[in-house]
C-alpha cells in the first residue's frame, strides 16, 4: 500500500521582519496563501528502511538523506510513536527549489501527512502542527494551506478570510538564494537602524478578506525583498519587465529568488506569463490561482 499527498507552493502577500532575536531567528507577520502549484509526496513500506527519491524540474538539487525535510518528518513522527521510519519517500516537484515558495515545507508536511495516514497513527492535528513547527517556520502552513498569518518566527497560525482567487505569475530565476544568507543580509543591511515590531497590515487583511487584487496590490510587502535584491541584483529586471507587461504588483516571494506578479484576473496574468517568457530575465514562468487547500491525500 502507499499513500499519495498533494502539497501547495506559497507566496507571502506580507513579510514583515523584526530584528533577530538572541536565538538567531526573527518575529514576524507573515501573510502566507497557498498557491496553486503541487509537489505529490508518495510514501510506500521499504523493507531497505528510510530512503527518499525525488523526480521533476530541478530534482538533482533535492538531498536524498535525512536533511530533507521529508524525511525529518517520517523519522520525529516514528519517534513519536515507538516505532521504525521503514519508508520510501518519493517526492514528485513541481514547486520550484530554493526559490522561496516552501517547495521543502511542503514535501516536510506532504510526508507527515502520508505518513500518519499509512502508518493509521491518528495523530491529533495539533500534534501535526507541532511536528511541523519542530521542522521549520514554514512547514506548520504547507499542511493548513488556504490563507493564514504567521506569527513568531512564523509557525504559529491564524487564519484568514479569502474573498475571491487571486491570479499571480512566478518567474524562476536561474539559480537559488538561500533562506539563512538573506537573513543575513537583511541583518547587514538593517544595522545601525531601529527595527520596529512586525504587524500585519489590516488594509492587506481586508483586501484578502474582499477578494479584490487591487486593492491588495496596493498592499502587498516584503522586507526581505532590499536583501535578496542586495544578494541577486538582476531579480530587479524581472521585476520590472513584469510591471511593464501589466502586473498589477511585483515583488520578491519570501526570501527569493522566485518573483511573483498578481494580475488581475487569468487572462491578464497569461499576458503578463508570455512577456515575461520572452524578457530573458528569469528561466521559467508558471501561473497560478490562489488560494489552494493545504496538504492533502489524493
């Protein structure tokens, strides 16, 4: 038997960031939606014990061992209920790799997910979500999906009201940025200056809840967007190419490298999709509506 989960990508409408903490991470409100972009993650018994293969763009980036979340995941959850981790973990990609849209977040909750179906453990969701906090500030909204504001170092949830589907267009850059260095770089960047406490924006918070992309174009924010530019200077092009093809926005999605463009509706994201194609500042473009169910078995 094996069980397959279905696990959305994430673009945050909001990042605020607060100054590093004594613990080396940051407060923050993070306004997260899930997206319409999927890894599957397939767990099967393995007599041969834990293993992780992974197919899909850019899967030769994906480790194999028992850094990836994926696995992590299978092994506390093991842990947990006294028993052995004895699974193949196929991971499917389509979210992009190191490119700031939780594509490891998501493979970690997929597999906790499959996991506990498999393996019948019944764990309560709110042991879930606090196995998925113990892996990462992103994994804990890679199970919930939909639209939530994250608090702390963005692990604990709230969620949000979503009026409508909101149509964005995600440029992938040719190559990655890693989460830790822009950190750091925003902590460069930031010294010498007072940073204020992260809040959430309600004029962001009431266009989600309206469902109108204008108004939440007007919105949108990301903090770490000065460092990842600082670290990837040629994101800006793709920035601007998008703004020209008529997005409604543009912003860096989380710490980068991925861009992300609302469009209005469908068709102007397909128009503002195709320039961006042909612009040569990034190395593929998806669309996708949000916002998308959380971690689920198909």
């Amino acid at each position: 038997m094996s069980v397959t989960v279905r696990v959305p990508a994430k673009v945050n409408v909001q990042l605020a960031v607060g100054a590093a903490r004594p613990d080396g991470f940051h407060d923050l409100a993070n306004v997260f939606l899930a997206v319409g972009l999927y890894d599957e993650v397939t767990v099967t018994p393995s007599p041969d014990g834990l293993r992780v293969t992974c197919e899909g763009p850019d899967a030769g980036q994906v480790p194999l061992d028992r850094t990836n979340l994926a696995a992590r995941a299978a092994l506390l959850l093991a842990e947990r209920y006294g028993r052995d981790a004895d699974v193949h973990i196929h991971i499917a990609k389509d979210i992009p790799v190191a490119g700031g849209m939780a594509g490891g977040s998501a493979d970690g909750a997929g597999a906790l997910l499959a996991c506990d179906t498999l393996w019948g453990t019944g764990a309560p969701r709110a042991e879930l979500l606090d196995i998925c906090a113990e892996l990462g500030s992103d994994v804990p909204f890679s199970l919930v999906g939909g639209a939530a504001l994250g608090t702390g170092r963005g692990e604990k949830l709230t969620a949000l009201e979503v009026g409508g589907t909101f149509h964005w267009v995600f440029a992938m850059a040719a190559r990655g940025l890693s989460t830790p260095a822009v950190f750091r770089e925003f902590d460069r960047l930031a010294q010498g200056r007072d940073i204020p406490g992260p809040v959430a924006s309600q004029d962001l918070l009431a266009a989600l809840a309206k469902g109108d992309p204008h108004a939440l174009a007007a919105t949108v924010s990301n903090d770490l967007q000065p460092a990842a530019l600082s670290l990837f200077p040629q994101l800006a092009d793709t920035l601007a190419a998008g703004r020209a093809a008529g997005a409604l926005t543009a912003l860096v999605s989380g710490s980068g490298p991925t861009t992300a463009f609302l469009a209005p509706d469908a068709e102007a994201a397909a128009t503002v999709a195709d320039a961006l194609r042909a612009s040569g500042t990034c190395r593929t473009v998806r669309t996708a509506p949000g916002p998308a169910p959380g971690a689920t078995v198909v």
